[in-house]
C-alpha cells in the first residue's frame, strides 16, 4: 500500500496569543504621592541689634554694647587748692622735699587800671613773714620789719626773704624760700601776713598765696574770708610730724599785729616796737 497526501486535510494553525484584558479609558493614573501636611509659617525671633557676630577660634567673644558714661574732666595736676574741706596736703607724699620751697604772696586792692596788683590811693601795704621754731629749740621771726630777712640770723639761712614790695607794684609779690634739704631743722613755719599800712581791707585785697615746691603741683591758699577789724591773718602752716612735711590751710583773721599772732600758736617770742 502506497501512502499518499490526503488533499483534503489542512494542517491545524496555532492557536492565537492570548490578549490582555483591555484599560478602560482615560488609563487610571496612580495616586498622588501623599507629602507631610503643610506646617503654618512662623517668623523667626528677632535678633538683637547690632548682630551678634561669631567670634574667630581664639578670639574673645564680643561685648554687648553699653552706652558711656559721660567723660569726666580731666583733673589738673598743676595746683591743689586747700580749702576747708581738704586743708592739708603733704609735701613727703608728694615727694616735694627736695630743694627750695618758694611761698609767694600776692595781692589786689581791686584796681583794674595800672595792672593787677597795682595799688591805688589808699590801698594796703601787705607783707609777707612767718614765725619759725628748729628742731633744736630756737625761734623767732622773718619779715622786713627790723631787717629780719633770714633765719637763722648767722650762717647758711633755712628759710629767707628776698625784698619788701612797699608799693603794691611787683608783678611778682612778695617771696619767701625755705630750704628743705633741712627738713630735718624744721619743726614748724607758720606763714602769715598782716596790714603794714593802710586801713584793713582784706576783702578788696583778693590775696593769695601760692607754695612752689621744687617738684609736683603748686598749692594755693586764698584768703577769701575777711574781718575788716583783723590787722593780721595767718595763712597756712608747714609742720614737720614725724619726718613728715605737711602744709595745712590755717586762714585765720587775728586783731592785732606779730605779738597777737603769736599768743593764738603760743610761739613764746618776746616782743618790742619796731619800724622798717
């Protein structure tokens, strides 16, 4: 038996891919991404101001701004005024112990014209003395009156006077020098001046006196109280206390000449009339 093609007989076809199902239309999309719930906006604190900077490693931090205080005056170191508040200055603090201690007096009787220390008619003859005790027990005087211009009277003087301004027209006063390389002499020197001529008038005099010490500031005592009766008026006194140099302010008006100015220290000093 021949075997043949039967004609009649197709061969079967593959079957057809499966399709997937259809996507209804429009295509889903896929859901939102959920973000975190929006906070509400909050402003940020205020900074102080100036801002604060951050500091550089090793450097300090900054200071918080602080105003002022108002700048002060300079205080001077030229004078120091003794008053009755402060009356007492010390010349060994201020290491102003060495060489020549110069005590000026000057004066006005209120003239403008002429000058300031020009006198006018029936102006004052003020002069400048002070009464003296040493160490060593001895006393006494210097002033022009009876040519009393050192003291001691013989020898290399402590304390000396340099002239008498009899009219009232030396721009510079009248001055005493005391020597304190002899400090170690000096118990104490009272500074005084009283009335040689004319009617007492110390409120029209407008006196100062002025104390140079070879180094440091100057120191002033002014005679700016007044007793139209006092002929005299002891002005400051120079104390040694211990080794101690002290200048304290005294401005002390006394009715009466040298002999009275003496009774209120108890200087102790005998007394005659004299005259220039």
């Amino acid at each position: 038996m021949t075997m043949g093609i039967d004609y009649t007989k197709r061969p079967s076809q593959p079957a057809a891919p499966q399709q997937p199902p259809a996507q209804p239309y429009p295509p889903q999309q896929p859901p939102a991404q959920q973000y975190p719930p929006t906070q509400p906006y909050q402003q940020p604190p205020a900074q102080p101001y100036p801002p604060q900077q951050q500091p550089y490693p090793g450097q300090p931090p900054a200071q918080p701004y602080q105003q002022q205080p108002p700048a002060q005056a300079p205080v001077s170191l030229q004078k120091v005024t003794l008053t009755k508040s402060a009356p007492s200055v010390s010349l060994t603090k201020q290491g102003a112990t060495t060489g020549q201690l110069r005590v000026n007096l000057n004066w006005t009787t209120g003239a403008k014209k002429g000058g300031f220390f020009k006198r006018a008619a029936g102006g004052v003859d003020l002069d400048l003395a002070c009464l003296w005790e040493f160490t060593d027990g001895s006393k006494g005087i210097v002033q022009a009156l009876g040519n009393s211009f050192q003291a001691p009277r013989q020898g290399q003087p402590i304390i000396y006077l340099d002239g008498d301004d009899r009219s009232g027209s030396a721009a510079g006063g009248e001055n005493m020098y005391i020597d304190l390389a002899a400090t170690q002499n000096i118990r104490r020197i009272l500074i005084f001046a009283y009335i040689y001529e004319g009617a007492p008038n110390w409120a029209a005099a407008n006196g100062v006196v002025t104390v140079f010490p070879s180094s440091g500031p100057q120191i002033e005592v002014f005679l700016d109280e007044s007793d139209q009766s006092a002929l005299s008026c002891a002005i400051a006194l120079i104390e040694n206390r211990g080794g101690e140099l002290v200048i304290n302010r005294e401005v002390r008006y006394i009715r009466g000449a040298q002999d009275k100015v003496d009774e209120a220290y108890n200087w102790g000093l005998n007394w005659k009339a004299g005259r220039k």
